[in-house]
C-alpha cells in the first residue's frame, strides 16, 4: 500500500498568557507614586495589571528601589 501524504494545515495562532504588552510612560508614572507611597509589588502589579516579575524588571531597568530609602538610625 501507497502511503498516505498528510496535508498540512495552516497553524492556527496560539493565544498566549504571556503577550508582551509595552510599558508607556504613563505606566512608569504610576508606577514610581505607588513605589514613593511604599506600595508593594504585588499590589502594583495587580493595579497595572502586569504580573509581579514584570513590574520588579520594570522597577530594575529604571535603576529604582522597592526598599525604603530613608536610612534607620544608630542606636
């Protein structure tokens, strides 16, 4: 028996959990109030409706801090 060719199908576009959605200025406004009012990050990330790890590179690339810069006194 001759063997069967199978026809290609044209792929079918995936829907993905992780589009890349581009961070706008506006979004790193936001983002450093909420950083200076010592939100966390898992609060920030559900406000611009980004997941946590994004919001940390974000906070990373623009040379900003989640820790508090106010430096703890000497006893």
């Amino acid at each position: 028996m001759a063997a069967k060719k199978r026809l290609k199908t044209p792929a079918k576009k995936k829907s993905s959990a992780t589009s890349r959605v581009r961070w706008t200025s506006g979004n790193d406004r936001e983002m450093k109030a909420m950083i200076k009012a010592q939100t966390p990050a898992r609060a920030i990330a559900k406000q611009l409706d980004r997941t946590e790890a994004a919001v940390r590179q974000r906070i990373h690339k623009l040379g900003l801090s989640l820790r508090s810069s106010k430096k703890k006194a000497r006893r």
